[in-house]
C-alpha cells in the first residue's frame, strides 16, 4: 500500500470526527444520564482503554446496542460494536445468574416447552413475578414471553415430505423465538414461501444465534453457538441452498456481530443468509405472483427495529407490506422500542427501557392501527405490553393476506 | 533581602531550569526563574517524550548510557505520575545485522542496562503491533515521560519551597559591574512592563536560546542548532518503545506516550534565525512514515495527529566554531574559571531525562559559589504528584468509583488530584471531551498554575491534545480563562493564535481524516460560531 | 429496486432535490452514509439572499418557516454577519445596535454557550448587555453525565419546560429591551422560539451554541419527513460503492447494505458532500471521488492544499467535480449524461451558484429542472 492511502482501525475508530451526531441519536442518552454516551464509550474511550484498560468503565453496560450511533455516523465508525468489544475484552466480571438465564435461551426454551401450559401460567403470576424481581432482579412489570407446547421443528418435520416436493428449496434459520414461543410464524412463512413455488427445510441442527449471550457477558458461549451455526449454514450453502431467516435480530447478529464482534469467519454464508421480507420482495420484483383476498383489510403501522434500520433492509418489509391489497400502509417514526432484548427485563433498566419507548408507543396510540408491523420479536413483546396493540410479522400479515 | 533580590536567578523556563529551580530551592536558596515563554516550549515541549534505558547510545558512548540508567532510575521514583514504565524492545529486522545484537547487549550489561535478548515470537506476543518479521529482539527498561508534566512538576516543588516563577518574561541586558554579573534586565512580552532583578549567581539554562544569553552576558557558548522533526499518531498504536537494533538513525525510535504514540526523530542543523518557527517538511514527514513502518507496519494506516519539529541546542566542545566537533553529555560552564566572569554559569547539552543530573551539577557549582554546604536531595524526594506511584490507587482512594473523567485527572496529577473539588457535578463537567479534562482540573491549572493563554492550558491539562485538536474544548476553556483574567478581546486574539498553533502542526499531514477534521474544525469556528 | 431518480447523500441539497422530484410525481431514493451537515446548521442558508417562492413552498409544506431580511444576525461569538434566508428561530436586524440593553441568559454551567462573548460583541456595538444564570431542577440530572450538558439534550429537556424558563426570566428582566438566549429551543415543536418571544416583553434573539445545532436537527427531520411523506425512500446509515455505467450512463449503483440489490433509476444525482462526508476523499498525492472516480478539479501538489493562516480561505475547501454547465460530472474527460452533482461536492467549481447551502438550493433545482425537462 501507498503511505497513508486509508486508514484502518478496529471498528473505524479513528474515523471519528468527533461531530457529536451519534450523542443526538442515543436513545439510551436521553433516558440515563448515567450512561456516557456512545461518543464517549466509543471513540474518545477507545483511545484512553489502549492507553490503559484502567479506563474501562462498567457503566458501557447501559449501552442497548441499538446500533442507532452507527446509524447515524457520517464517519462510518462502528461505534456500537466498538462498545461491546470494549465489554467483551475488558470487563472480566461473571456474568450474573439472572443474565445467564436470561441469555440461554436455548436451554430455557428446551426446559420449559414440556411443562409450557404450567410455565406460562406460573410467569404471568403476579406472586411469581414479585419473587423474580426480589431474588433476580427481573423488574417484575415484565409480560414474559409465553411458550409453545409444541415446537416448530418437530411441526416441520411432519412436513418434510410435502415441502421437499416443492421446485425449489430453501433452508429456514427460525430461531428460538419461532421455536419455543411463536412456531404460527414459522408456519406462515412455510405458507407464503409454499404459494411462490418454494419448499422450506431445517437446517441441520441450529443453535441460538447467541445476541442475548454477546451482550451478557457470555463471548465465549456465544463464540461457540457462532462457529456450531457457520458450520451449519455452510452445510446447507454448500448443498446449493440459500437461507431464509424472519428475526431482524438474528440475521444482523449472524452476518455482522459474528465477525466484528467474535471474530467468527463468515464469509462463506453471509450473503446466503437471507431476510424472509427482502428473499420475497426479490421474488416478486423478478415476476413471482401471489394472490391476495379481495375480502382483507387491515390498517398497519410499521416499527422498523433499530437492527432493520442498521441491516437497512426495513425498505423491503415496508415495500411489501405495500404491496399487498387492502392495507392502509403507515410507517411508524424510527424510533427504539427501548426493550433491547434481554437489556428491558433487568430491573435496573426498566424504567430506562419504558421511558425510550415511550414515544413510539405514544405515536402507536395516535396512529391506531389495527395491528403493528415488526420483524423482531422483542420489539413485539414490548409494544403488546407498553402500547397495549397486537403485533404481527410483516410474513404473518401476508400469510394471512393470501388468497389460499 | 528585597522584593526583587534572591540568591539565584535562573534564566529559562525548561525542564534544565526548572529543574535547577527545585534543586536549588530544596537547598534552601531563594529562586527567581525567568521564561521568554512559557514553560517547557524549548526543546523541552518537542522532543520524542522518551526516558532512555540509555541502550540507544550503549554501544558508542558508555557514558551517556550509564548517565541515562541511573537518571531512569531515579525519575521512576521521583517522578511516578510524569513516567509510564513501558520497557523497549530493540529490534533486529532482516536487512539488519543481527551479529550486531551481541555487541548491543554486551555494551548495554557494561554500562548497567538491563538488556535481555528474547524470542521474536514473544516480541510479537508482548507488542503485538511490532513489525512481524522481525528476527532478533533484545528487551530493555526503556519508558516514556511526560515532559510538559516533569517540567511543571519541579517548577511547582521549586514553589513549594519559596521560589518565584516570571513567565512571559523576556531578559533584555544583564546588570554588570565590572567582571560580575550582578543581575538582569527584563520586560514582560504582555505587558510591557520593565523590571530589574539581582542575585549574586545567574544561570543560563535557556536551551538553545543560551547561545544569544551567553552574548548579552559578555561570553560565547558555541551552539548549533539542530532540528529534530517527529510525528504523533492520533492513538497509541504500541504499548513499548521500539527502536532498531543497529545504529543509531533518523526515525527509528516509536514511543507510546500517554493517549498517543509517537515516531521521530530527524536531525537537520538549521540557522538561529529559524529556531522560533521550525516547521516539518514534506520529505521529513514522508521519511518519518516509511522508516516508522519498520518498526510497525501499522504507521502506514494509521491516522496521524500533528507534525511537530523541535531544536536541539548542540555544544561545540572546545567552543570549535566550526560546528563539527560537537560535545557529547552533560556542558556545565562556570563563566568565571572559563571566561573570568564572575556570577554567571550556563548549563545546557545533556537530554531531557538526564536534566536531574544537570541540575545537580548547576546547583552544586551555584552552591559552591555561594559557600553554601548542602547536598542534593532531588534524587530521593518524589516530585509532588508522585507519592504514590499508582495513579489507580490514587483515584480509588479520592472517588469510591471513579468515572473515566476522574480516572484521567489521577493519571495526569497524582496525588495532586485530590485538591480538586470532589464530587462537584459543575467541577466534573467535562471541556474537553477527547482527554477527558473537566472544569475543575482547568479552574487549578488557571488559579495555581501560571496560566495566560490557551496553550499555556493545553501544555498543563493536554485540553486540544486529542483527535479534534480543540476543535470543541478550545472555546469552552477560552470562556472559563475569559472569566478568570475578565478581557475578551485578549481571549479572542488568543483563540486564533491557539487555532492557528494547531493548523500549524495538522497542515503538513493533512490529508485523509486529519484533513476531514480541518474541514469540520473550518466549518465549526467561521461557519457556526462566526469567530 | 427501480427508482426514476436515485440520490446519493441525504443533507441539504440531496433533500431539496429528492422533495422537488417526489412533488412532481418521480418515483425517488435517497441513500444517506450517515446524518448530515445540516446538524451543524447556523440556521441561516448562506448566499441565499432572496426566497424564491418555489423554496418557500417546499419548506413550508415541510413545515419549516423561513425568511429574508437585509441587515445582520447575532453570531455565538458575538461578531455579527451579514444576514441570508434564516430560519424563524433567528433573528435579523437592520443594525448591529438592535437594542438599547440585553439580557443574557445562560443555563448554569452550560460551557457551549458564549455568553461572555456575545456580551463583549454587544457592548462593542453600544448595547448595554448584563448577563444571568439559571439554575433549574429539572436540568439537574443531566448534571450526573460530564458530558451532556449539551445542546440536544437540553433542548429535549426546554420542549416540556419552557414556560418556566420564560417565568424565571421575567423575574430577572429590568428595562432590558432584548433578551439573548442560547438557540436550545424548539427541538419536536416547532412553536416553542415563537412562543417564548410573544411571552417576553423585549426582543428575544436566540443564540447558537457548540454543535449539534437544534434548529439544524429539527430541519434535518422535518426535510425527511416531508420527504417520506410524498412517497420518497430514505435508506438511511447506507453507503453508495460503486456504480455501473455503460457508455457514459449508469444504469445503476451498488450500496453497502442492499449488496447485490442494485437501485437502478434512469437518473443519477449526486449529493455526497465534501471531504468530511467522504464525496471527495484526499490522500498524500491526491483527491479523488470514490464511487466512480469523476474527475476532480484538484492540485496534485499537496503544499498548495493548505493555508497556512488558519483564518484565511483554505484552497482545499474549494475543491469539487468538474462539471459541465448542466452539472454532470465528468469521468476521464466525458460527461455521464444521466448523472447530476450538487452541493458541496462542487465545491467551488461553480461559483454562480453561490456557496454553502445556496449552492446546495440552486444546483439542486437546476438538476431537478433538467431531469423534469428530459421526461
């Protein structure tokens, strides 16, 4: 290389101009004075923690790794990542139990399917509640998310000989949300793939994508779940197929925070892992046909979750949606639901959580949609709760537009 | 004894005179020292910041470099908040001769340096960013120090014990009688205003501008100036020093220094005329890089800060005038044996971190002039700041739970940290963001310190230090320094003359980011603010 | 995704292209690597000295007011400048000496506003100015963080609580006949600067800060919004890479985050800015432009980049696109027929045009009219 031709840096720190746009868009900022900020966790702390580790500070924990600072960045710094790198090389506390729990999805999941109807009832208890806040410190205004007795794997699989006729195939990467509380996702998704033409398999053995164990303190599980899914995704690649996933969440954690953040190479995937709303935009743009109810009406808001906003893909969910005859198309301001995965169940960041979310929520109730559009699950369990409006899947939506 | 008598007057306000200050002041004598400027803006603010093993010079002067070992020693006690013990690595790369390494270490182990030869693979395990095809590596107890911090350091201890501080202060004559230096004359560059000062012994530790001193005083210091040409990158790209293992050339040495590191040096003799506005070349800085990239190959990437040039004052010895016989070590002249001018020394030559030294031997020759028997004690006092040598215990001992903000005050004042308010949320405020300096610690360095000006603040608190070059922090601290001396109109002239300092150091590498932040500093002063 | 026109930079210029377009009835997009300069915003559009009626629809339907006055406005380090097309939160004045006493108002340990300054420039112009600190609850918590004592997050804090802010003024108001306040005013709602100055019996001028300039945030979103209202598709926080032209025409342009989902549109215009938004980058040897490589009218002899007076009229700020008189840029000495540069990518190649956000305005309706013209 030439001298000086670019600059590199982990993260694009050095990139930053310090312009201060990434403090006006902090939603944690405007909410927790306690927390110093993505400019002052990031870059400008970034520059005292290679001077001395010292300088890590444990209150970067209040940073909801929305990505919005790098959103907004005119630098392209990668602030939020920079962040949780800092947390993950530096603060070298045990996670605590409630973050473990919180974080193991898989194994909570696993537990607590069998026993679901007594699991949800027990965790919509108040007396249960008020015991989870004392003892773990679960803020007790918490809806948990209910589980499903009957998984969607064991659904699919029931299935597989009609999908493998279909011409053409792709691989499902559900995740845990479909799986443990939500399979009626996964299953409107099988619906609407189904009538382009496309049959959907399993991959062979997911696991969690692992964003909840990144930000509590679990690299090393997380690292593990990220080489274990590679290994997976590159199977199905391999075998020519792409992969199709509804999370907002866990598509931005496999293709972005698994190189940036744990070092995973995957390199071979990426560009196979596809958005369910982009894969069938796509479809259509290039000719495919669906057909749609004259009988359905539905007045949507869509929220675009802050990881849409960073994958920028929101456009294909809202193009969609648009498509589809019948709905009454409103998009919701960007704005952070304030839930932030597992980050809005710790009692020390409820009130934060709730304050972010609240102007959303407020817009919500102006707007009075008949239902509201998201692709993340979280943000779903935050809007029923906070807005009190029913949350659906833009592939839900569709499934349910359909004329079959 | 008068307002403006004192047993000593020191002409020179770098780390040589502040030093000399302490020394003298700790023996009991009352001090004045006199600075054109402001402290440490000789050869003092603009050289590498390196405390040298004394490896560098192990193989050709076996006496510089048990000078440096000892001093490196010492200043790592004394100077516990102003040092950062990094250790060096000294390394060999292909196209160098690696039989030369044997000869280092044997020099080295002769003159009391500790020098271990270790594996190029734990090179790289311990500075990661060392250039990877390295093939011999010799470690050694290099570090690096703060300058402008050492400076204010002995200056605040000379202080302490009664000594008086004129900054800003420019000697005009000298008050002869006879073959005696009886005092000086001075006028103050703000001011204006004209003042005598006497003492029976004067000394001139004013770096390279001794040379002219020396002439007013009636004597001549044969000096050559030297420029030395070095850049900061804008982080710190390696935690030890690296220097080359051969011998000694222009850019070869990269030192972490606080939140930066920096690659120099060059050495290209320059007129006197040039000494007050020496400025980095293009070639020096293409020098710079590519050499610097030897030692880590990231130089080639990384963003730079600021170029920055300084002078060395280079002594002829035996006052040869034809600059080529330049004298090694530490030059003490006592005038009268020397010249037969009575009350007057210099003492200059010698480094930045061996200037305890030159101090003892100015003060030991001042005190022998003076029939005053008292032993140097500078060398087992710490300076204040540094009683306790973690600056992470001092934190912790002042706030429960220190922020990054007050974290960064520990590091910067040690044990000083603790005269700041504590836990005044108007005081933890922060004025700049990229040193995390807050109100606070720039209120003191205002009230205690000697401030005047911008850059006089930027040198104590290392406000405009960082990436932004004081893009923001400049006119939050011109506010707080127009409310302490009340003229805006002086604060205005000072915002642009700090500004201009800044462009003047960004603009021979600007390009990339650095020249993106000069847009944006452009845009933010002319544009939003209307300066 | 097939657009009519695809916008590369989403600040000023690329908003009032997208706007006049969406208006007339094109399907458009605007991909933004990031927010924009307008969040440095003084409030004044430079070198517009006149409001033509075609911006004052598009800023009035988006909600923003906007007027002309020959005189001067208040700058934050008190000097005073020649007035423009301001945003209501400014004031203009005939004369530097617009009153006869003011009443500076500053938050209590609020270092980004310029009180002492502003005094100073005041007093030079003969107006008596006296200054005065509030100190108010509410604000105390965002004390707890050093650093966001700061423009946007006070102003969040103003929108609920300016009228008791108005309230302690009025306690502190003597004779003064102007009251100067920080410009932390009127962030979500638009009312609250005109407000404030009917509350106030004296002439109420507010005063920028430090960046993140609050009216410059609040037209930033406004402009969006205004714009994805009309239909338009703002990809925000992604980066255009690489186009692909054919013949001297793109047909269509890569972006980081949609990859091998070309935007394709049958017109170009590129609204990317100057080095600090990355639409012209510098190396040691050279300047480039990094989407496709246009030619740039810059000196390969980096010495002659720079001004070494600080204050003076930098040459690298005046670098930008060569570019023929319908604003196409060139590409080794052809111009892209389909393609259009506005803004401060020109830099100062244009200088009937204008300079800042004028320059933005004008080669923005001067590209628009001849992609409508072309239909």
């Amino acid at each position: 290389m030439k001298i000086q031709e670019k600059t590199v840096s982990p993260h694009n720190f050095e990139e930053c101009m310090k312009c201060t746009i990434c403090t006006a868009y902090c939603p944690v900022l405007q909410a927790n004075p306690l927390y110093p900020g993505p400019k002052q966790a990031g870059p400008d702390g970034e520059r005292l923690r290679l001077k001395d580790p010292y300088f890590f500070t444990n209150s970067l924990k209040y940073c909801m790794n929305c990505k919005r600072c790098e959103v907004s960045c005119p630098s392209g710094v990668h602030v939020a990542d920079l962040i949780q790198a800092a947390r993950i090389k530096y603060d070298k506390s045990a996670p605590k139990l409630r973050d473990r729990i919180l974080a193991s999805t898989d194994f909570m999941g696993t537990l607590a399917r069998p026993f679901a109807p007594i699991v949800n009832g027990v965790t919509s208890l108040g007396i249960t509640k008020t015991v989870l806040d004392a003892t773990l410190k679960i803020d007790h205004n918490r809806t948990f998310p209910k589980y499903s007795a009957h998984g969607f794997e064991g659904w699919l699989r029931r299935h597989s000989k009609e999908q493998a006729a279909f011409p053409e195939q792709v691989a499902y990467y559900h995740g845990c949300y479909v799986n443990y509380n939500f399979p009626q996702l996964g299953k409107d998704l099988v619906k609407v793939l189904n009538a382009l033409g496309v049959g959907v398999q399993l991959l062979d053995g997911e696991k969690c994508c692992g964003i909840a164990m990144i930000t509590n303190g679990m690299s090393e599980s997380a690292r593990k779940n990220a080489n274990h899914n590679i290994a997976v995704l590159e199977k199905a690649v391999d075998s020519g197929l792409n992969i199709i996933a509804t999370s907002s969440t866990c598509t931005l954690t496999i293709r972005e925070e698994y190189p940036e953040l744990l070092g995973a190479d995957n390199s071979k995937v990426k560009d196979s892992l596809l958005l369910a709303t982009r894969y069938i935009f796509e479809k259509l743009e290039k000719g495919a046909q669906l057909k749609f109810r004259s009988d359905f009406h539905i007045k949507v808001a869509y929220h675009t979750p802050c990881h849409m906003e960073k994958l920028g893909w929101g456009v294909f969910s809202e193009k969609l949606l648009r498509m589809i005859p019948g709905v009454e198309f409103t998009l919701l301001d960007s704005n952070c639901c304030g839930i932030a995965g597992t980050y809005g169940f710790k009692k020390e960041n409820y009130l934060v959580s709730q304050a972010v979310g609240a102007p959303l929520f407020e817009q919500i109730k102006t707007v009075n949609p008949d239902v509201v559009a998201c692709d993340c699950e979280t943000c779903k369990w935050q809007i029923e709760m906070s807005a009190g409006y029913k949350v659906m899947h833009p592939v839900s939506i569709l499934a349910q537009a359909l004329d079959i | 004894m008068k307002p403006n008598e004192f047993d000593i007057i020191i002409i020179g306000g770098g780390i040589t005179g502040a030093g000399t200050q302490r020394d003298c002041a700790m023996r009991g004598l009352r001090t004045l020292l006199i600075e054109k400027s402001d402290i440490s803006t000789g050869a003092t603010g603009r050289n590498h910041g390196l405390l040298h093993s004394g490896a560098r010079y192990a193989v050709n002067d076996a006496e510089s470099a048990e000078e440096c070992i000892r001093e490196n020693m010492i200043l790592r006690r004394i100077a516990a908040h102003c040092v950062d013990e990094t250790d060096g690595l000294f390394i060999t790369l292909p196209e160098d001769d690696l039989a030369y390494q044997a000869t280092f270490v044997e020099s080295c182990r002769k003159a009391g340096i500790r020098a271990d030869i270790i594996d190029p693979e734990e090179a790289k395990r311990l500075e990661p960013s060392v250039n990877p095809d390295l093939i011999g590596a010799v470690r050694v107890p290099d570090g690096s120090v703060d300058p402008f911090r050492l400076c204010a350091a002995n200056m605040l201890d000379a202080k302490i014990h009664g000594g008086q501080v004129r900054l800003y202060t420019e000697v005009t004559g000298f008050i002869r009688e006879g073959d005696t230096i009886k005092g000086v004359h001075t006028r103050n560059v703000q001011t204006g205003e004209e003042q005598d000062f006497y003492a029976p012994v004067t000394v001139n530790a004013a770096g390279i501008w001794g040379h002219k001193i020396a002439e007013m005083a009636g004597v001549n210091v044969g000096m050559f100036p030297a420029k030395g040409a070095l850049l900061i990158f804008a982080h710190r790209i390696n935690n030890m020093v690296i220097n080359r293992c051969r011998k000694p050339s222009n850019a070869d040495i990269l030192v972490p220094g606080d939140t930066v590191c920096i690659i120099g040096t060059t050495s290209t003799r320059i007129p006197f005329e040039e000494c007050d506005d020496v400025a980095v070349t293009p070639d020096e800085v293409n020098l710079l890089i590519s050499e610097g990239a030897k030692l880590s190959p990231a130089l080639m990437s990384t963003r730079i800060l600021r170029a920055y040039a300084g002078v060395r004052p280079l002594v002829s010895a035996d006052n040869d005038p034809t600059g080529r016989n330049i004298s090694r070590g530490i030059v003490c002249l006592d005038h009268e044996e020397r010249d037969g001018l009575k009350g007057f020394i210099t003492i200059t030559g010698g480094k930045l971190m061996t200037y305890r030294l030159m101090a003892e031997m100015a003060t030991d020759t001042v005190c022998r002039k003076l029939g005053i028997d008292k032993k140097c004690e500078t060398a087992d006092t710490p300076l204040p700041g540094s009683e306790e040598k973690s600056y992470k215990e001092v934190a912790q001992t002042i706030w429960e739970n220190p922020s990054m903000a007050q974290k960064s005050a520990a590091s910067r004042l040690g044990t000083r940290a603790s005269r700041l308010h504590v836990n005044d949320k108007y005081e933890d405020s922060l004025i700049c963001e990229c040193e995390e300096v807050s109100v606070g610690e720039i209120n003191a360095a205002i009230e205690r310190m000697d401030v005047t000006t911008l850059t006089d603040l930027r040198r104590r608190t290392r406000i405009g230090m960082g990436t932004c070059q004081g893009e923001f922090c400049a006119c939050r601290a011109a506010g707080l320094l127009a409310k302490a001396h009340g003229c805006i109109e002086r604060e205005r002239a000072d915002l642009n003359n700090f500004l201009t300092e800044r462009w003047k150091g960004n603009f021979p590498i600007g390009w990339g980011d650095t020249l993106r932040e000069a847009e944006y500093t452009q845009w933010v002063y002319k544009h939003v603010l209307g300066i | 995704m097939k657009f009519d026109t695809v916008i590369t930079g989403g600040g000023l210029a690329g908003l009032i292209a997208g706007i006049s377009l969406q208006k007339e009835g094109r399907s458009t997009a605007i991909v933004s690597s990031g927010q924009n300069a307008l969040h440095f915003f003084s409030g004044t559009f430079e070198s517009m000295k006149e409001s033509p009626a075609r911006l004052q629809e598009i800023l009035s339907e988006a909600g923003i007011r906007a007027n002309y006055a020959d005189g001067v406005r208040l700058m934050p380090m008190g000097t005073f400048r020649e007035s423009a097309l301001s945003l209501e939160d400014i004031s203009l004045f005939e004369k530097p000496a617009f009153a006869r006493k003011a009443l500076i108002v500053n938050f209590m340990g609020y270092h980004d506003f310029f009180f002492s300054f502003i005094a100073d420039g005041l007093q030079k112009e003969g107006i008596e100015a006296r200054v005065r600190f509030l100190r108010l609850p509410e604000m105390e918590h965002l004390r707890q963080s050093p650093s966001e004592m700061r423009s946007v997050q006070i102003a969040r804090i103003m929108d609920r609580i300016w009228e008791k802010v108005v309230q302690e003024i009025r306690l502190l108001l003597k004779d003064d006949d102007a009251v100067i306040l920080p410009q932390v005013f009127g962030l979500q709602d638009i009312s609250v600067p005109g407000r404030i100055r009917e509350a106030l019996p004296a002439k109420v001028v507010f005063v920028g800060t430090l960046p993140p300039s609050v009216p410059g945030l609040r037209t930033q979103m406004q402009l969006r919004r205004r714009y994805e209202t009309l239909g338009g598709t703002f990809l925000m926080g992604d980066e255009v890479k690489s186009a692909h032209i054919h013949e001297g025409v793109v047909h269509s342009v890569v972006t980081q985050n949609l990859g091998n989902h070309y935007l394709e549109a049958d017109s170009f215009i590129l609204a990317t800015g100057s080095f600090f938004s990355k639409g012209l980058i510098s190396t040691p040897e050279s300047v480039y432009e990094p989407i496709i490589g246009l030619d740039v009218n810059a000196s390969d002899d980096r010495n002659t980049w720079y001004n070494p007076d600080f204050a003076g009229k930098q040459p690298y700020m005046d670098f930008g696109l060569v570019t023929d008189d319908d604003l196409h840029p060139f590409k080794d000495g052809e111009p892209i027929k389909n393609m259009y540069a506005i803004g401060s990518v020109l830099g100062n190649t244009r200088p009937e045009l204008g300079t800042g956000a004028g320059a933005a305005i004008r080669s923005a309706f001067k590209a628009v009219d001849s992609i409508l013209s072309k239909a």
